[in-house]
C-alpha cells in the first residue's frame, strides 16, 4: 500500500532563512510526487509535480523539491522564506496528476519576522 | 484564472439527514475527484469520475455516498444518510487528463450534529 510521511508536523522558520520540508513515500511503482500548500481558508494549490525526467524540480513560489529514489524521499526546499509563506505544506504521491492521491499528513510552517 | 468551486463553504446537517455537496470543475476538465480532510487527519481520497461513470473508488466511498454530475457543469457527491464521523472538509477536484494538474477547490466544511 502506498503511504506517505512527513515527519515534522510544524517547523518555524525565521524569515529570509532557508527551508527544507521533509517527505519520505512508500510506492510499489514508479511514483508520480507532489507537493501542495493550504493557506487558511484557502484550497490544495499545487506548488510542484515530479513524473519523470530531471530529479531536481522547480516549482511556483521559488520552491523547487529532489526526487530520492534510493532514499524515497521528495523534499522541498526553498533557499528564502517570506512571511507569506506560513501556511500548511502537503506531500502526496500517486498514479498520476489527480487520482488515488495519497497525503501525507502536512508540515505547518510559521515564519518569524 | 479559471478555478474549481465548490458551494456551500460550510455546511451543517443533522444525523441521518441526506447532503448534496456541489462543484463546478473547471470547464474542459475531464477528470473529477473528491477528496475529504477530517480534522487533524490527512487528505483521504474518495472516487475518481470519468466520462460519466466512477473510475475508482476508495474503501470509505460506502453506498452511503454517490457522485452524479448533473449536467455538463456541475459534479455531486450525495451522502445519504450522514453519521457524525462524516463531518470533514470536502474537497472537489479535477483536471484536463490523467498526467495534468489537478486543481482543487476551495473545499465545502461539513458538521453532522
């Protein structure tokens, strides 16, 4: 069965500083990964998609996540937090773009000023 | 920028009363999902909908729940006889084809009492 962790369920960042959010999957084929964002109130907006091809990603926002195979990990990376960017981070993998979709259980992310 | 909506925001409904949530997908979508969050979980998927029929479905899609899409704009999820564990935000999304974004909307809150 396919699953997905992320094992920090809030990190604080201070703004300006770097980030890395944490994700680790179990998928019995090739994986389609992604990466969407929550703010309050708001809809899944996706930030970025791994199918295939080049392992290292860019995404909208200035975010970009590495596709691990060896490690199953996706994480996402961005190298300077805004305040605008406290909101609540999921991971998920699937067959493809929209279907069967697994969650992770989301990273809250607070930047401090 | 065209987005998928979903109505009402926030519902609430007695035990065992039947609820239609409804989303209007973004209009050349082919693809339709529905998704739910129950609170402090993670996003689970529900069904998948595809060319006027269910394409898959999750173990928690029961009888109890339905998707219809009405008319050429609109897509249903039917829960017919809501239990208190139903409360969950719902989420609807949908996309152009398999391996394309999948845009969700803003997600409808239910609360059975």
């Amino acid at each position: 069965a396919q699953s997905v962790t992320q094992p920090d369920i809030h990190i604080t960042v201070s703004e300006g500083a770097s980030l890395e959010l944490r994700c680790n999957y179990s998928y019995g084929a090739t994986p389609y990964l992604f990466w969407y964002v929550q703010s309050p109130g708001q809809g899944l907006q996706l930030l970025l998609k791994y199918f295939s091809g080049d392992t290292l990603v860019q995404g909208i926002k200035g975010f970009e996540a590495e596709f691990k195979r060896s490690q199953s990990s996706f994480n996402l990376r961005k190298p300077s937090v805004h305040w605008s960017d406290a909101a609540e981070y999921f991971c998920a993998v699937g067959p493809d773009a929209g279907n069967m979709l697994t969650f992770g259980g989301g990273t809250r992310l607070m930047v401090k000023p | 920028e065209p987005e998928v909506t979903q109505t009402p925001s926030h519902q609430v409904t007695q035990m065992g009363q039947e609820v239609i949530l409804r989303c209007v997908p973004i209009s050349n979508h082919l693809y339709f999902y529905w998704y739910r969050q129950i609170l402090g979980q993670k996003v689970e998927f529900l069904v998948s909908f595809y060319n006027n029929e269910i394409s898959e479905k999750s173990e928690i899609f029961d009888d109890q729940f339905s998707v219809e899409r009405p008319d050429g704009s609109n897509f249903t999820l039917k829960i017919r006889s809501t239990k208190l564990e139903d409360s969950a935000m719902y989420f609807c999304a949908s996309n152009r084809g398999a391996n394309t974004e999948a845009f969700f909307g803003q997600g409808t809150r239910l609360t059975v009492v």
